[in-house]
C-alpha cells in the first residue's frame, strides 16, 4: 500500500504543472508554540521551519515554505542522502545518454 502510494504521489508530480523557481541563498526562521494547560504539568510544544527562497539577482523573495520539526529531520537526512549520491556522480566522468531524474520522499 505504502509503496502504491509512493507512485501516486510521483505521477501527481509529474503531471503537476508546477513551475520550477530558482533561488540562490534561503533564509531559515523557525517558530515555538508552547501551551500549558492549569491542569496538566505538561507543557506541548510545536516547532516550525520557515525556509524563505532569495533570489539574489533582484534580491527579492520567490517563495516560503512552512514545514514541521519532524518534516525537517527527515528533510536533514534526504538532502544529506542526496548530496552523497551527487557528488559521486559529479565525480564520475561517464556521460549519462538521458537526463536522470531521482525523487525521495519525506514524511
């Protein structure tokens, strides 16, 4: 089931007609919520990311987004994962014939 949902997930991708925006520095701002109830000595937290997209030729934000801590962690670790697999391939002096597109997903 999980992985019938990966697939719908990638051919909602593709088919999107999402227009890709290029930025060059993005600037990171997180928020803390905290509540204590009067009967519970337990105070719950909530934390977010802002991840704010600069492009820094009109100096200008191009987009914000706004994603959990968990959302973050797993985001650490994929892009981690990613730039590994990156700069094996830009090592490599094989010519690739097609371009090669590879997506992971975060939850």
């Amino acid at each position: 089931m999980e992985n019938q949902m990966i697939r719908n997930i990638q051919q909602n991708i593709s088919s999107a007609s999402l227009r890709p925006v290029y930025a060059d520095e993005i600037v990171i701002a997180h928020t803390i919520k905290s509540n204590k109830e009067k009967d519970k000595k337990k105070v719950d937290k909530e934390a977010h990311l802002h991840l704010v997209f600069v492009d820094m030729v009109t100096q200008r934000p191009v987009d914000k987004v706004v994603i959990s801590h968990i959302t973050a962690k797993g985001l650490y670790t994929a892009l981690g994962d990613t730039l590994s697999k990156l700069d094996k391939e830009l090592k490599n002096n094989k010519v690739e014939k097609a371009e090669k597109i590879e997506t992971d997903y975060i939850r």
